[in-house]
C-alpha cells in the first residue's frame, strides 16, 4: 500500500512539475512576445516622427505664398506640428 501511494505522489509531483515549466515556458513566450511587439511600435513611432520632420522640413523650404501674412503662417506652421 506504502509503494503504490509513494507511486501516486511521485506521479502527481511530476505532473505537477510539468505543469509549472510549461507555464514558466508560456509566460516567457509572452514576455518576449509582449517585448518583440514594443520594439516594432518603437521603430513604427520613430518612422511616423522622422516622416513628420522631413514634411515640415519641406514646408518651411516652401516659401509661403504672398497673400498669407507672418502671423497666419506661423500659425499655419503650428498646425502642421
């Protein structure tokens, strides 16, 4: 009786064990999952930004036309930000 019992533990702490690496392994998959999707939103971000500063670049090499008035275009520079 002492031997099957012994038997059933021992199955029952592998098992447990099992279950505790595979989601150790699972939760790790996330985390560099989780990880792998905010180095991709960060490069996206830094490409949305630079796209912005050449746009504005290229507006501030446009001269602005000669009915619009220092203040409006600063404005209008402003809304461009």
């Amino acid at each position: 009786m002492d031997f099957e019992l012994r038997r059933a533990r021992e199955k029952l702490e592998k098992e447990q064990k099992e279950r505790k690496e595979r989601a150790k392994l699972r939760l790790d998959r996330e985390r560099k999952a989780k990880e792998e999707a905010r180095k991709q939103r960060e490069a996206i971000e830094a490409v949305h930004r630079s796209r912005r500063l050449d746009a504005i670049q290229a507006q501030l090499k446009v001269p602005p036309p000669f009915f619009i008035f220092p203040r409006d275009y600063a404005r209008f520079l402003d809304f461009l930000v």
